[in-house]
C-alpha cells in the first residue's frame, strides 16, 4: 500500500483515470444486462432476476461517484421495482414489465452522449490536518505586558518551545504572515478592544496561513463576553491570568497531541473494485492510510496487516452479506471494538436498522460523496482513537497506565533481543512529592505530575514511549538509545524540571526528580531490566536525590 499522501493535482488526475475506466466498462454493462434480458417476459427465472437486481444496485451505488447521477437514479428506481418482485410470489404484471425493459433500456440510450463526454469534476475533498513538526514546536506570544511575556517565554522554553514575544498584533503581522507558528498566545485585550480590523484580522488568521494555527487567549476577566469574543476570533483554549507556565504547557501539549496524532487506517471491502479504489484515493487524499479488499475471505488477513481504525464495507458482495461478515468479524475479540461502518444503495430505512443490529455502527448510502465519506469515516476514526486512549491512558497525565507502559516494555525488550540493539529504560521519580501535597495541596500536587508527564513526552523521540507506573513514578523506554545517551537525555529532563517555577496563590516553590537508568542485556527480559532500573533509582534517591543514577 501507497502510504504517500497525493497532492491535489495528482489525486484529480487519478480519479479522473477511475471516471474514465467506469464510463468505458458502463455501456458494456448495460448492453449486457439488455442482452440478458432481450425475449424474456415476466416469467423470468428467478436466479436471472436475481443477478439483474445486484447489477442495477451496483449502477446505483457507482453512477453518481463517477460522474452519471441521472443513471443513479434511473437504477435504484429499476432494482427498486425488480425487489418488489423477487419479495412476491406472483409474476410481474404483463405491463409492468415492459415499462421495467424500457426503462433498461433507456438506461443504455441515457449514456450515449455521456459516454464522450462524462465530466471530470476536480476534486475537493476536506484537508487533512497538518501535523506539528516533531520536535519543533514554535509559539508567538501577543501581550503588551513585557514582564509578562518573558517570564511566560523563559518558562515555556524549558518544555522545548520556541517562543517569540510581540508587544502587539500589528508588531506580530509580519511573521504571522510569512511564517506562521504553530500556537499564538493572544492578549485578551487585542479580541475586545474597539479596533474591529484588529478583531477582524485575527478571526482571518487561520484562513490566511498555509497551516492550522491554534489560538490561546490570555484575558485578564473572564466575562460571557470576551469569551463570546475569543470563540468568534477561532480561540481553542481561554485562561484567566494570573496563569501560571505549567498550567498553559499543559494545555499547549493537550493541542500538540491532538495534531500528532498518526494518520487514520481504513480499510475497505467492495466487490467493485474500481469503486472500492475511488474511496481509496479520496481518504488517501484527506491523509489517511486506505487499503482494500474485494474478496470477504481476504478481510481477517488485511484486519491483522493494517489494525485499521475504521472498517468499510459494502452491504451486498456476491458470496455474502456485509452483514454477515460483520457478524462473523465480530467473533473475535480483537475486533469488538472495530467501528464498522457499511455501504449500499439500500434506500429501505429497515434493511438499514436490520444491518446495525448484525453488528456494524454506521450505514452510508451510495452514491456517497467525496466529502460526506472523509467526515464520516473521520469522525468514526476520531472517536475510536479516543475510546482507546481513555482505555489505556492514565486520566491525570494522558501517558499510558500502568498495565499498557508495562506491556510496551515488553515489547521493546523482545525487539531488542530480535535486532541486536541496545534499549533503555528509566525510573524516574519526583523527590518529596508528600511535601507538596502537604505544603500546596493535592490539586497542586497533581499538576506538578501532569507538569512533569508533559515534559517527559515533549522531551522524548516519537519512538519512545513514557507511561505513569504508579503514583508520582513514571516509566521511559528508549528503544536503540545506548546508556550515555539516556543518560544525557534524562539529565537535561532533570534540569528543566527543577527550574520550573509552580506557583500556588502568592508563593512560588520547585520541585526535583531522581531517576534511575538501565539497558537491556543480551538475554535479559523485561522483569529483569525493570528490577535493574528500580535499582538505580533507589541509588539516586539514597544519594540525596535531584540526581540520574544507572
């Protein structure tokens, strides 16, 4: 499977080759289907009807994707008639019959002129959303307030940001314009001042650049009409100040996680494969991974291959139902929580609940439209991603609890046995956390472990993996990282951690860790290198803490 996302020139000229190829099979379609049909009158055998009625619900389905919406229409309402009557016992009356054979007809004659010039519509597909550079994470601040600013600048450099202050919104246009940050953080004042330009240009702001720009207004009151204000200027996050740096990392890493996230997988099942390639290259087009099947026996092995976030079936294949293969899908416990999403012309509103209950999630009718498949499949994609985090992420800091973090050890563990390459693990803890919880409070006490859960994620590869092991005490896996690197790494994490500045009503405080780094030996599981960095973290902690042990 092609994984590279088209660009927009590309996927018309693709779709325009599918168009092509589908007006070229269409009229030997129907003349097929006339030729079938040609003599016979309404004593027809039942298996011929039978073949008709999937052909005509196929028409239907494909017609308006490819550019032939009329002969949409004119087929479901002929397999709409044929339905009729397979569900009866009686023969179809004599005149019914020859206006059903004039309407198949007519759906040849309806293509003639078509057939050379079926129009190749440009494609236009919802973008899909631009995903933050790793590791380079860059925020302009707007405040007129300087102290403020720096202050906000210096603290959120210690998580990994680029921050650059401006002292107001005409300063900050020149780079706004030519090279868009990722994150704005917007005086509350410039959104509710009387300077309707000012307003309007930030409301443009996303519109304008070539990248999604999440705005975060920093008011000084929090009234319904600033926050009216900051909604209508595209604001994503509103604080109050006073704000503490913590506080607004937190919420700065929530917004880069939330566009980190790995494209959606897709995987289709449709027995028309020039179809099934035409919804291929449209989610292609909106950055998601797609692959497809046309055969259901080849559905479990492309299920184990791509683990797809949303599967896309057709509702009526030859060997079985959509239905069926999902029921049948659903038997193995890996998949019950796979959305399942089916396809059809089906117009009839039971047929459509009767296949929900099988065991499917959604039902889209064909034709479907470009836009209308990317947000249904996207937002079926969405909530799935957040149905698993919720199950395998801890709720306070967003990392992988306690069970998964141990599971991704283990992994790791056997990958390095397999590939020869060294991978490393730390313990890390935060020193006296009892004392903030005494001094500041528990509410305190868990933003200083959200605080350091954003840190560690900020600070690490898209490779490594962190998870919270268990109160104040977190886990890192450092796949093909040799022991001086992490040890390196979890120094300078250390450093950053303590020159953060918590504040709790009036009073400022800081707060240290200790860590305890290990490496897998050749032959040692994961039990063992676990028992090896614990070691190493007691180490730190009994040699007076705010130190990296190993």
């Amino acid at each position: 499977m092609d994984e590279t996302t088209p660009s927009a020139v590309d996927f018309a000229a693709q779709l325009a080759v599918l168009r092509r190829q589908f007006a070229a099979q269409l009229a030997g379609t129907l003349d097929e289907l006339n030729r079938l049909m040609a003599g016979r009158g309404p004593d027809v055998p039942r298996e011929l009807l039978v073949q008709i009625h999937f052909r005509l619900h196929k028409l239907a389905g494909a017609g308006g994707t490819f550019g032939f919406p009329e002969l949409s229409v004119q087929a479901r309402a002929l397999e709409e008639v044929a339905k009729a009557w397979l569900e009866s016992d009686l023969p179809p009356p004599r005149d019914q019959w020859k206006n059903w054979l004039a309407g198949l007809r007519a759906l040849r004659q309806s293509i003639a002129v078509q057939d050379e010039s079926v129009a190749i519509k440009e494609a236009s597909v919802p973008a899909a959303p631009r995903p933050v550079a790793w590791g380079v994470l860059r925020v302009v601040m707007v405040h007129s307030d300087q102290a403020f600013s720096l202050s906000m600048c210096r603290g959120l450099g210690q998580f990994g940001y680029t921050v650059s202050p401006y002292p107001s919104w005409d300063s900050a246009q020149a780079v706004l314009r030519d090279d868009p940050p990722d994150i704005v953080l917007l005086e509350g004042a410039i959104v509710e001042g009387d300077n309707e330009p000012t307003r309007q240009a930030v409301e443009r702001l996303a519109a304008q650049t070539s990248r999604h720009v999440a705005l975060i207004v920093l008011a000084s009151h929090a009234d319904f009409a600033i926050q009216l204000l900051a909604a209508k200027a595209g604001a994503e996050v509103f604080f109050t100040q006073p704000v503490d740096v913590p506080t607004v990392a937190a919420r700065v890493e929530s917004l880069v996680r939330e566009r980190e996230q790995p494209p959606y997988r897709v995987l289709i099942v449709d027995d028309d494969e020039v179809l099934a390639e035409h919804y291929r290259l449209t989610l292609r087009a909106a950055g998601m991974l797609a692959d497809r099947v046309s055969h259901p026996n080849a559905v479990l092995p492309a299920l184990l291959k791509l683990r797809p976030d949303v599967l896309l079936m057709d509702l009526y294949m030859p060997e079985c139902t959509g239905e069926e293969l999902a029921r049948m899908i659903r038997y193995d416990s890996a998949w019950q929580g796979l959305p399942i999403v089916l396809m059809s012309a089906e117009s009839d509103l039971t047929r459509q609940v009767q296949a929900l209950r099988s065991g499917a999630d959604d039902f889209l009718v064909k034709p479907i439209s470009d836009v209308q498949l990317v947000v249904g499949i996207r937002v079926r994609a969405e909530r799935a991603r957040k149905v698993a985090e919720l199950m395998n992420q801890d709720s306070l800091t967003g990392l992988l609890k306690h069970a998964s973090i141990k599971d991704r050890l283990a992994q790791e563990v056997d990958r390095s046995r397999r590939n020869g390459k060294p991978v490393s693990i730390a313990m890390v803890d935060i020193d006296f956390f009892k004392r903030v919880n005494d001094n500041w409070g528990h509410p305190m006490g868990d933003q200083v472990i959200k605080t350091l859960g954003n840190l560690l994620r900020q600070r690490l590869r898209r490779q490594d993996s962190v998870g919270r092991y268990g109160g104040e005490e977190f886990l890192v896996i450092l796949p093909e990282c040799a022991e001086v690197d992490a040890l390196r790494l979890l120094d300078d994490i250390r450093r950053r951690f303590a020159d953060i500045v918590f504040r709790s009503g009036e009073h400022n405080f800081q707060v240290t860790l200790s860590a305890g780094v290990a490496v897998s030996a050749q032959g040692g599981d994961a039990h063992e290198v676990l028992a090896a960095a614990d070691q190493a973290l007691y180490l730190a902690k009994n040699s007076g803490r705010n130190q990296i042990c190993k």
